[in-house]
C-alpha cells in the first residue's frame, strides 16, 4: 500500500502479519476559506494553520475535498482528533469518513470529545477513503463555548520500516534551494511510537539523468530525527528522493522531493505594455501561514501579473449600504509591495443586491452569479476605480459566464454589465484597463458551452467597451495550440482588434506527466506571446488537493504540500531568461516545431534570445550574429557556453523546449529551418495466428494515448480520463482470409450502450495506406461484421470479423504491410467523452 503525506510518501514492502508498529500520519489541513462549510451556530477565526471555533449550540463542519482538503487514505486503524480547550464533560464528536468512489455514508463514529479524542475504526484495507465531516455537540446545558482545532491524524498499525518519514529541508517551506548559498539536507523521522533501527539506501535522482546513492544507517526515538546534508545540487530542476527503507525484518519506500531554481528577488513591476508572466493565485482561500507561504513561492517563481485576488462587489459589500475595503486594500498591497501586477475580479453580486427571484434562491451560485438590481453595480464600479485606478493592471468582469446556465446570468444580462461596468470605472479612471470575464470557449457550437452564443454576441455588441480579450484555454500544448488558432479565427471573423489575452491556461500534472507540464509551460508562454497575447497567466500556483486522480486538483505548479513540481521549475527559468524582452519575430510555427526570436537589454548590453523546441525530430540551426558570447539554456535554466567560431553559433533545436541566449548582439540571421516532411506512418505487418496464442498487438493505459474533450472545460472535471479503471483495453488483430479478426477487451467503470457510431462506448479501428487509412466503426446493436459484445462487471469484449474491402484493401495488400489503429471511445452517459488510441507497431 502507498500513503502521500506531507512529510512525503511512503509504500510498504513487507509480509503484513509481522510485527507492526502503531504510525500517525494526517489526513486533514485545516484552512479557513472555501472548503470549510459550517452552520451559522459558528463563527471561525484563523491564527497561523490553527483553526478558532467559537460555537452556539451543536456545529458541523464538512471539508471539501479542495483547497487543499484531505488526503485519501487506507487502513486506517484509528482516528485521532486534537482540540485544544475542549468542553469539560458531556461533549461529544462524530466523525464521518466517506468512500472516494461513489461518495456514500461509509461510517460514522462517535466519541465523547476530549483534548484528544481517538476514534477506532473498522474499514476495510482494500478501499479509498476520504474524510467527510466533524459533528460537535456541546454538553447540556451550554449555549456556548470556544475552543481550537489543532489536527486530524490517521493511525495504522504498519510494519517497523513505514514508520521512517522522510522530508528535506531547504531552509523554506517551498522546498527549493538557489544554489551554494541554500544547501539542502535530508530529514528522517521516527512516526512510530518506540524507539527503531533503520537502514536505508537512498537515491536522489535529476534532470538529464543525473543520479546519487549512498547508504545511511540511524536509531531514532519516538520523534525523533535525523539530518544528512546533500550540500548544493549541480544541477538547476526538481530532485526526487527515494529511500529504501529497511527495520526489524520488514522493507519499504520513502518518497520526497525538492527544486534547484534560479534565484528570483522581488523587483518593480513591469510596465503596461511589457510582456508579464504570471500565475493564478487564490490568495482569500488560505490560512495566514500558508497566505505567507504562497506569496514567497510567487515572488520566487518569478511571477509579474497575477490573476484571482477579487475585489468583488459581494467581497466590499457584503452588507447594504457599507463598503469595507480593508481586506481587499490588505490583499493587493501584498501583492503590489512585492512587484506583482494584478488581474482583479470585480463581479459576484451580494445576497441583498440581488433582485428577488435570485436572492430567494438556495443555491448560492444563483445569486451572486445574477445581474445586480437598481443600478447598483455602477456606483460600485465607480468608487471602486476611484479608489484604486491604475494600480489594478485589469478590471475583469467575471469569470467563464460561457459555462454559466442561463438561470443565473442571461446573455442580454452579460452585454448590460459590461457596458456598465466599463462607463462606470473609466468615469473614475479613464486609463483603467476593463476586460469582459475570461472566455472558458469560442465557437457557440462547442459541446462545453451551456449559453450558445454568449461569447460572440457580447465581443460584438459591446464593442468599444472593453479594453483586451481574455481567454482560457487548458490541455496539452497541441491541442491548445490548435484551439488558439480557432480562436484567432473567430476573432478575425467578428473583427475584434483590441489585443487578445491568456489569463488562465493550464495542463493537469496527472499520471507521471510532470515533465510533459513542464514543457508545456514554455510552450504555451512562448507561443502566446509571440501569437500577441499581451500578457500570461498560468493555472494556478499551488494544488487545490492531494488527490493524483483529480484533474482539478492535478492544476498547480505547487502540490498542496508545497512541493515544487518540474513546471515550477520551468516556470522559474522561463521567467528568469525573458524578463523585460520583447517580441521580434517567428522563424518556424508549425504543429511539432516553433522558433521564435525575443530581444532586449541585459545590462548595459543588447540581448537576443532565440527560443524553441522541435516535438518530432532534432533541427540542424546556424546563426550569424555579432554576438559576443553564447549560452544554450534548458527549460529549467542550465546553461552551457557555446562557440562563436566566425561569427556563427551552431546547434540542435531539441524536442523538449529550451534557448540560446547570444549576449551583446544587436544582429541575427537564422535560415528558416527547412519544412517539415509529411509524417510517415509505420507499415506493419499483421499476425496470423490466433490472438489466443500471443501477446495483445495493442495496448491502450497510458494517459500520453488519451484524448479528452472536456480539458478546458473546468466545470466537467469528472469526464476526463481518471486512470486505467476508468478506460483502459488490450486488443489483438488477425489476418483471417480477407478479413481483420478483431478482439479488444476494454476495462471501462461505466458501460453506455451507443445509438450509433461515436454516439457511446465503442471501438474504431483504422487500417490500409499509412498515408490515407479508412476507417471502420464498431458498436453494440450496430448488426454487422458478425459483431459481439459481452460485458461482465467492468469489462466490456468486443469480437468482430471485418472484411479487408471494408478498408480497402485485401490480403495480398495487407500481407506487404499496412497501416493499424485502435480507438476505444469513451462515454458514462453525457455524449463522448473523449477517447484512447494507439498505433499497431
């Protein structure tokens, strides 16, 4: 079994009926804000990670599973709760653990509530669990009582080696170290409740495949530690540890990592027009400590523009008729003071503003997502630029009102506020910036859009009352790049010309994909600017939760933990090698390869940078230049001098993203590289032996041959591929005569019988000209090619026999070699999903 904590991740290797030691990890952060729902016999204060209740009458308090939620969790022999000041006697705590899948009452346990309260439990050891709610009811008689909340713990009864917790200590609660000056040491710990003896063999391994082991050998007391300095990492990345853990005859694993990043100070802000990168920042939904936390990580990243500090209308007003401005000035004052541009919320209607069929309504998003009555959104509007004018970067009205159902806020409604809004803040600040809400899509014809037109019709009817374009668009880079082309388009068609803005794109780091993330960070940042998105904003700075199945919560350049994961390593170099460059020109744009060319001043000298990356082969690339010197850069910011042999720097555009920096040059001329060659698609061969007898042709279980098509769409998480037992398959293909023998068993959580092809679960197999293959679809109920389909539990078999002509081609073609694809499309009831392919090879 594996358990992720915030002191790293442990997994056991060892024969479970041995001796077992008793091990507390916790399960819960607890962080005022969003994900804390509480009664109004409540009222919650926050010092440091602490949680301050003061409570009339019985309290329940339910955590969402974000910002940043509790861990999943198995095995869990006990629960301990801590509470400082507890009532005297005859109080009592109910604990409600729920089952991560399906999200039913599991169990409920109840306890008379003490300083620590420990709750036995009966769970089985093969389910994920997740917590779910606190009940306190307070003795009788006592209308109330205050008291803290200090932590919820998980204890399990594990053998002697999962008791090493193993942690590093960068000297900053962000894991990172700037080189010499930082160095890093690893820290043991003891997490059982007696003394142990542990060896351990550890590997630190980093970018370019640079690896360390050695062996450590220490006796702990209960908590105690045990710290081995790694001094200064050569190399500028994320470093994972592994320990090997062994005690008293049992193994396991240890897990932690930290990142070597460039060294980022805060500086001034950069001034409108230059190009900023930045970061989504929910600042309001963490606690005083980890507010700190996060405001260092950003001022390390190297971040110039942040997006997700409201200054909303239901955050200033929250009554009628007050206007309280100090938690807003304190949050963009932090951000100001250390040299951060700011991207400000300022819709979100107040319960009492709202009209009353709005305001009567029990779902929150109703009305604070509903047109404000009376004209009241202007007078706010009004003072609000008064108040802060130009220091705020964007005044931005609201957010993806394109995934908004029509219930909350029509389009005609949309259209009237910004007309609104935009009067309202140039009245008080005619150089403030008013962008509309950033776009969740473009195309009213999109799948993901619930009000068909929204986005077309306000950029067309309220021209000239908005500043810039905003847009989200999340993914990996080609299919962002794909849809950043569509939507250049729709600009093009409607005849927007007011500059076009990224503020919210991201890519999930889900499934071991943290390297892919990384790249695409300079991919997107890059390929945007150079596209004339005037600034950057990426999605989002630290992880909502800690659950790696979650796309949401796989958002982050941050886990929840603070960690940095390799994009945030990336991030740091990205923003350290272009800061304060601009834009000069594009030498190759096309769906593998990019080349841009970026300048400006270091210094007292010129600076051209030429940026990069080649996705599907290595790129031969000469530049003339009357450089000085030379640096190649990778894409966590290495470098290494490169020759200037007669005035020419040569090297190798690679697949992953990365630079030459040309130091002092005021010139470059690069040939554009030669154009990319059709892509030649295998020949293979196809087997004539029964599948029976071999092993699959193709297998389909990893997230790099998943297609989602709900990335962008941050309301429809929950559609996206979730892991191998959500959508996964084996498949084997036979030459039979002049047919294709096809068999595929696909492991799928929900079964959805298609109306027809594209339209359910069902299969797609794609064969013939490697240049130009045909393709056949197979469904349930479809009546041809023999089909049958059987579904027993989660496993769907699919057997057919297809003629070759079907494709065209026959068997004497297929036997020269041919080409073969498999798709398993997707759907648990809403339309398709998406879908998994794979090449026979």
């Amino acid at each position: 079994m594996a358990f992720a904590s915030g002191a790293g991740k442990f997994e056991c290797h060892a024969d479970m009926a041995g001796v077992r030691v008793a091990v507390r990890e916790p399960i819960l952060g607890f962080v005022p804000g969003k994900n804390i729902y509480h009664n109004e016999n409540a009222d919650m204060s926050a010092t440091g990670r602490v949680m301050a209740v003061s409570q009339r009458r019985n309290c329940t308090w339910i955590f969402d599973k974000t910002y940043p939620g509790g861990r999943t969790f198995r095995m869990a022999d006990a629960f301990i709760l801590e509470t400082e000041n507890p009532p005297d006697e005859g109080g009592f705590v109910t604990l409600e653990i729920r089952q991560k899948v399906g999200g039913g009452p599991i169990e409920k346990i109840r306890r008379p509530w003490t300083r620590t309260t420990r709750f036995t439990s009966s769970m089985s050891n093969n389910v994920d669990y997740v917590f779910h709610s606190l009940v306190f009811h307070l003795p009788r008689g006592v209308e109330r009582h205050s008291y803290a909340l200090l932590a919820l713990d998980a204890e399990r009864l594990l053998p002697p080696a999962a008791a090493c917790g193993l942690e590093v200590d960068t000297g900053n609660p962000i894991h990172v170290t700037r080189g010499a000056e930082e160095p890093a040491s690893l820290v043991f710990s003891n997490k059982a409740g007696r003394a142990i003896a542990f060896a351990c063999d550890v590997t630190m391994s980093g970018p370019c495949g640079r690896d360390f082991s050695f062996p450590l050998s220490f006796s702990l007391k209960p908590g105690g530690v045990f710290r081995h300095p790694v001094g200064n990492v050569p190399l500028m990345g994320v470093w994972s540890v592994c320990a090997h853990v062994k005690a008293e005859g049992s193994a396991a694993k240890a897990w932690t990592s930290f990142a070597r990043i460039p060294r980022h100070e805060a500086t001034p802000q950069l001034p409108p027009g230059m190009f900023r990168i930045g970061i989504n920042y929910h600042m309001r939904r963490y606690s005083p400590i980890d507010r700190k936390i996060t405001l260092d990580a950003l001022v390390a990243s190297g971040a110039k523009i942040v997006r997700g500090v409201g200054a909303t209308f239901a955050t200033v007003c929250g009554k009628e008729g007050e206007y309280d401005w100090r938690s807003t000035d304190e949050a963009l004052a932090t951000l100001w003071e250390r040299g951060i541009a700011t991207d400000v919320g300022i819709w979100d209607t107040p319960r009492w503003a709202a009209d009353e069929r709005h305001r009567t309504n029990s779902n929150w998003l109703v009305w604070i997502r509903s047109f404000p009555r009376d004209g009241l959104y202007a007078e706010f509007a009004e003072r609000l630029a008064a108040r802060y004018g130009t220091k705020i970067a964007y005044y931005e009205l609201g957010n993806e009102w394109d995934l908004e159902s029509a219930d909350r806020l029509t389009i005609d409604d949309g259209i009237a506020a910004q007309k609104m809004a935009y009067s309202a803040i140039k009245k008080s600040c005619p150089d403030a910036v008013v962008i509309p809400n950033g776009w969740a899509c473009f195309g009213s014809d999109d799948a993901k859009v619930r009000q068909k037109g929204f986005h077309e019709r306000l950029m067309t009817e309220a021209k000239g009352f908005y500043d810039f374009h905003p847009v989200h668009m999340h993914g990996p880079f080609p299919a962002f790049r794909r849809e950043a082309l569509r939507f250049l388009a729709m600009r093009k068609k409607l005849s927007i010309d007011v500059p076009w803005y990224a503020n919210e794109t991201a890519e999930s780091t889900m499934f071991g994909n943290d390297e892919q993330v990384a790249d695409c960070v300079w991919q997107k940042v890059l390929w945007s600017w150079a596209h004339g998105s005037r600034d950057f904003v990426w999605y989002n700075l630290r992880a909502t939760g800690y659950d790696a199945g979650d796309w949401e919560q796989g958002y982050g350049l941050l886990t929840a933990d603070f960690h940095p994961r390799a994009s945030y390593a990336a991030f740091a170099a990205l923003t350290s090698v272009f800061h304060g460059l601009a834009y000069e020109r594009t030498l190759a744009d096309d769906h593998d390869r990019a080349l841009f060319v970026f300048s400006g001043r270091r210094g007292e000298r010129p600076v051209k940078i030429v940026a990069g990356w080649d996705r599907a082969e290595s790129t031969e690339l000469d530049a003339e230049t009357d450089a000085i010197g030379a640096l190649s850069v990778d894409l966590y910011g290495n470098t290494s001098q490169m020759a200037t042999a007669g005035g020419h720097v040569r090297w190798r555009l690679g697949k992953r993203p990365g630079c030459v920096v040309l130091d002092g040059a005021r010139t470059v001329k690069i040939a554009k590289p030669d154009p990319r060659k059709p892509r030649t698609r295998p020949r293979v061969t196809l087997p004539a032996t029964p599948w029976q007898s071999r092993k699959p042709d193709v297998v389909l279980d990893d997230v790099r041959q998943v297609v989602d098509l709900y990335k962008a769409d941050p309301s429809r998480t929950y559609r996206l591929w979730h892991g191998p037992a959500d959508l996964s398959a084996r498949a084997w293909l036979t030459l039979a005569d002049e047919a294709l023998a096809v068999h595929v068993e696909v492991t799928d959580d929900v079964h959805v019988r298609p109306s027809g092809p594209n339209l359910g679960d069902s299969l797609k197999i794609a064969l013939g000209d490697p240049a130009m293959p045909k393709s056949v679809f197979l469904w349930e109920g479809c009546g041809c090619y023999g089909l049958s389909v059987k579904r027993e539990g989660s496993r769907t078999t699919y057997d057919a026999a297809i003629p070759l002509a079907a494709f065209g081609t026959d068997r004497c073609d297929a036997e020269k070699g041919t080409y073969a694809e498999v798709f398993v499309i997707e759907s648990d009831g809403e339309g398709n999903d998406g879908w998994m392919s794979a090449e026979f090879r």
